[in-house]
C-alpha cells in the first residue's frame, strides 16, 4: 500500500508548540513512529507551510493512483477550499488526522473544511491520532 502522509504548517515546529495541545514529540518522531507501525506499507512523508504545495503533492497522490493519504492540514483545515477540492479528486482512502482536538478548541477551529471528503478523522491522542490512521488503513487493506 502507498500512502501519502502529508502535513501542513508548523507542524515542522513540532515539539516547540503548545504541550498542552501537540505534546512533545518532533515530526520526525512521529514519522519514525508511522513506517515501525507499519513496515510493509511505502509511505511518501511530506510537510509543506504553504497551501499550493500541498495541493500539488495531493495532485500527484491522484496521478500515480496512490492508494492512501493521511493528512493533518493543520491551520488549513479551518480555511482550506483549495485543499478540500484536491482531496475531492483522491479516489483512494482518506484520513484526517489532528494531534489536539480540534472540536473541542477555540470557535474558529469547528470549521472544517476537509472532513466532508475524508473517509475517517482522528484527532485528540497526539501522535496516537497519526498510529490509529495506520492501524485504520491496516484493518480496511
Ligand atoms: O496547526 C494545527 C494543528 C492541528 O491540526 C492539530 O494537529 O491538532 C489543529 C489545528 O487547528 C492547528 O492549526
């Protein structure tokens, strides 16, 4: 299985964000944390801090016919058109994941503008949000 992990801005700062909502662990952690979970799949790992790029990695998911992507749009989750339009094309499996809970913040984190094309979320565990996306893809192969 080829599985697209995408994350977006300040994610790269990992382990400098608020404890409370992110916990401790640096993307490159996590990322290890991912490919131990899962050994047999191929996993194409990229953060972006800018929108296009992500639209545009979310578009050759879509051209190779990857089977999977997990993506924490990070604050693009909230504004994001663009990014919920190149999901929109993603005919594979879809995981929305976030390290905090997002439901439960501030007003403005409600909006969701990629859930509705998401085949499943995952959010509030931290770095466990990204393993249950695996284990996720792991039960559904
Ligand atoms: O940067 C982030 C990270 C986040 O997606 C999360 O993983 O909890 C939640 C977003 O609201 C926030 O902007």
């Amino acid at each position: 299985m080829k599985v697209l992990v995408l994350n977006g801005p300040n994610l790269n700062m990992l382990g400098k964000r608020p404890k409370e909502h992110y916990g401790t662990k640096t993307l490159d952690e996590i990322n290890n944390l991912i490919k131990d979970a899962a050994p047999e799949f191929e996993f194409i790992f990229y953060q972006s801090n800018y929108e296009g790029d992500l639209v545009t990695k979310i578009q050759e998911a879509v051209i190779n016919n990857y089977d999977a992507i997990i993506i924490n749009p990070a604050a693009y989750t909230h504004t994001s058109v663009a990014i919920h339009d190149a999901l929109e094309m993603f005919s594979g499996i879809k995981i929305e994941v976030h390290l905090s809970h997002v439901d439960d913040r501030e007003a403005f984190r409600r909006i969701n503008y990629v859930r509705d094309v998401c085949d499943e979320t995952f959010s509030g565990k931290l770095e466990g949000s990204y393993i249950d996306a695996v284990m996720y893809l792991k039960n559904r192969k």
